[in-house]
C-alpha cells in the first residue's frame, strides 16, 4: 500500500499541543517573530512594498500590514507581508533546504491569527508544526547522497513552491480544521505551487514576491478546505504529484518528510542574517570582514582578490559573470558575490545602506569589484549544502597574500546571532522608523507571546508605531 505522507503530516500538525513543544523550539519561533516582524518595518518604506499595498489593500478588515495603520483581508495581508518578510533579503534561510522559511510562515501566523483571535501558545505551535513541513520538503528535494536540489535543478524556487503546503497547514491549525481537512488543504495548494529562479539571474524584483504570494495562495486553500473542497491525499507521492511533478522521479527522499517528526526539529537549523544578501555570499563576506579587520586591509592596496565557493553557490551569485559584475540596481547587488566582497572590503560592513543607489554608484566599490575573481572549488563542493563554505584569498600589492576559510558563516545554528544581537539588528536597522520604545515594547510583547490570550495585542500595537501612519495613496 503507498504511504501518503499528507496524512502523516496532517495527523501530526492536528495532534501536536502547545505543551508538546520543547522548550528551545518555542524559544526558536518567538526569535523568528521577532526579526521577521523587524524585517517587515526595514521594509515598509520600499517602493516595491508601497505598489504592492496598493494592488491589494481592499478587501475585508481582517489582519495587519506590518508597519501601515491599515487592516485587508487575511490572504492579501499574508501577500504584502510575506513579500516585506523577502524584499529587503534580510530574513532566515534554512540549510540544506535552501529555503526562506519564516517569510512564509510568520505573516501566515500572524494575519490568521489575528483573523480568528487566536492565543499565543496556538500561533506559536502552528508555526513549529509549519517550520517543519516547509523545511522537511525542501529536504526531501534531494536524492539521497546528492548535493543538488533538484527543485532548484529544474527551475523551481523552493521557498515559493514548499511555501504553499507549509502556509496551508498553518492556516489550517490556526483556524481549527481537522486531519482530513488539513490534507485537503495541502491537496489544494498543491495545485497553487508556483515560482521559477529565472528572476535570480538579474536579480529582477519578482522574486521578492514569492514568499508573499505562497503564503497567500496557502491561506486560500485552507479557506477552500474549510469550505469543503477536496484535494488528493497522494499529492506528495502520487504519480502526478508534487515530487514527480516538480522535482522528477528519482531526485528526491520521501523518507525525509517524516523522519524524526517531532522529536528532531529542523526549525532548529534555520539560519539567521546578519547581512541583507543573498545567504550564498554570506561566508565570503565573513571572510572577507575577518581579513580586513586582521591585517588592516587598504582597498587601494589590493592587486586581486580570489573567491572560492560551491559550484551550486557559483550558479546564484557568480553567474553569469556579467551581470553579477555589473548589477542594475542594488536588489540585484543582493544576488552578486563580487558587489557584496568589493563593498564589505571598501567599507568593512555589509548593511541596507550597501545596496542603496549612491552606493550603486561608488567609484571605490566599482573598481574594487574588477579585482574580484570567482570561481567554484570541488573541494567546497563537498560540504554543500550542509554547510556554506567561502575561500578569500587576498594579494596585495607588495606581494603579501592573506587568507581565510569560512566553513559556515555568522547567523548559523554552529555561529548563532543571539536574542542581544537579534534585538541590536532591529534596532539599529529600524532608527527612522521606530522609537526605542516602541523597540522596546516589541521585544517585551514576543517574549511573551507564549502567554497572550489573544495576538491582537501584538497587531494592534504595532498598527500604533509612528511608522504606522505612511500614506499608500
């Protein structure tokens, strides 16, 4: 008899009680609120968050935009959010999944929950219980011993196309459905999985939208659940299903769906940023940022600058060549390793202001950059993705070659940023937009989101921050 893992799946999301969760998972998902919400409010000023607030702010007065005195629909608030959660490439990334998980699953959580009058404990499990069926599918997208996810193999974003199953099942925990409602659910947003990496190689503004729109396409098949639509129980391993559809036979591990649930959590391995860019030019910034620091590196002193990275990291970040070197704005500066080594060299940070169109335009950056060369390294090949590994290898002028190897960068579960420095990346990241009370207030509100009655006290107050009131007109 086929196994179907959606009613594995379901059954443990249905199962699972607040009181079930250790104590390191709740403590893991109120710190992914928390820069996630932060993320959200660096965002709220963006030109491209502005128009989409503006395509999608009718509707019923159901759940908050982060950062606007303005309510929408459920759905519509989880597509603007999730896509303030993305824009600014500032939120987590899970390794080997490949996956921008709490981009999704917080603004599901937080426009459901605030729909329903959900308590704290319900969002915060919902959310576990998405964090790991969001990130178990990215897993699964690997044959076993391989080092390529073949979503990404065929075109696929995993973020946008997983996000869908994981939201839906949030949604559907939140809103209260039953094991055969919440398959129905994933059954539905199967057929709603959607979004290519095509948008990466020139960095095109789309991608950020993904995580927004798989959110918003998984609350609607919750919804349609809710209502009584169907969907197939085999929508993992059915022959037409999602795997053999999307990933193809052969190039995947069921098995890694269900393995462990509950007892070993994936939620775990999620990585957080502390640089707004691309996770693949993370350890070459690390490297970077030590060489400089050490040896008191001059840029005017650099003759070359060698990195090496994985092939699969090469193919995001290095390639084409051209266009990684001649970025066309800074979103797509995001997505470039030899942008983000010139700028963290020159200026000995990697912030939201690196990205900025006057730095877009820094002569010092730009010829730094045409010392940059990269290439993939065989022998890096082999720790991807478990880990994300960066060679730097700098010669100065004078002939003195300085050099550092980053096995896995800042922000890992092996390199972990801190609540103090979680709770520093917001405040110094939202000094136009936020008060240090209101900082304040909302680091205090998620510390103890575990015990809150009901999360509108959350969304309430933070639709009472003076960034609150920007115009969408």
């Amino acid at each position: 008899m086929i196994k179907k893992y959606a009613e594995d799946l379901a059954s443990f999301a249905y199962e699972i009680d607040f009181q079930d969760l250790p104590k390191e998972v709740i403590e893991n998902v109120k710190l992914r609120i928390l820069d996630t919400i932060g993320v959200m409010l660096m965002a709220c000023k963006e030109k491209f968050i502005k128009d989409i607030v503006d395509i999608a702010k009718d509707g019923r007065p159901e759940s908050t935009i982060i950062g606007f005195n303005l309510k929408v629909s459920s759905q519509n608030a989880v597509l603007i959010n999730g896509t303030m959660a993305h824009v600014l490439e500032f939120d987590d990334t899970h390794f080997p999944s490949r996956i921008h998980p709490s981009a999704v699953i917080v603004p599901t959580a937080l426009a459901v929950g605030e729909k329903t009058g959900a308590d704290g404990p319900n969002v915060i499990t919902s959310m576990a219980v998405g964090y790991e069926i969001l990130t178990r599918m990215g897993n699964a997208a690997y044959s076993s011993g391989s080092n390529v996810n073949s979503l990404y193999r065929r075109g696929f974003h995993p973020t946008s196309v997983c996000g869908v199953f994981a939201s839906a099942v949030v949604a559907g925990k939140i809103l209260g459905l039953d094991v055969d409602k919440i398959v129905a659910a994933m059954g539905i947003a199967g057929s709603m999985a959607s979004g290519l990496v095509e948008c990466l190689r020139k960095g095109e503004s789309i991608k950020c939208v993904h995580p927004g729109w798989s959110g918003h396409a998984g609350v609607i098949a919750a919804l349609l659940a809710e209502k009584g639509f169907t969907g197939p129980h085999t929508i993992f391993e059915g022959d037409f299903g999602f795997f053999n559809s999307f990933v193809g036979k052969g190039n995947y591990d069921l098995e890694k769906l269900t393995e462990g649930l509950g007892k070993r959590w994936e939620l775990l391995n999620i990585y957080f940023k502390p640089y707004p860019s691309c996770h693949l030019t993370h350890a070459a910034i690390d490297a970077c940022l030590s060489l400089k620091k050490e040896h008191r590196i001059i840029p005017d002193d650099i003759e070359e600058v060698e990195v090496k990275i994985p092939e699969e990291a090469m193919k995001v970040v290095g390639k084409p060549e051209g266009l990684k070197r001649n970025p066309k704005n800074g979103y797509a500066a995001k997505f470039s390793i030899y942008w983000t080594v010139a700028t963290a060299l020159v200026e000995g940070t990697v912030s939201l202001d690196t990205f900025s169109d006057r730095k877009m335009k820094d002569l010092n950056i730009l010829k730094l950059v045409e010392k940059v060369k990269c290439d993939d390294d065989p022998k890096l090949n082999a720790l991807f993705p478990q880990k994300l590994p960066a060679l730097v290898r700098i010669k100065l002028k004078d002939g003195k070659i300085f050099e550092c190897m980053v096995e896995t960068s800042k922000g890992s579960p092996k390199k972990p940023m801190k609540a103090h420095e979680l709770k520093e990346k917001l405040e110094v990241n939202t000094t136009q937009i936020l008060t240090k009370e209101e900082v304040q207030w909302l680091v205090e509100m998620i510390d103890k989101l575990d015990k809150l009655s009901n999360i509108n006290e959350l969304l309430n107050g933070i639709r009472k921050f003076k960034c609150a009131h920007i115009s969408v007109e």
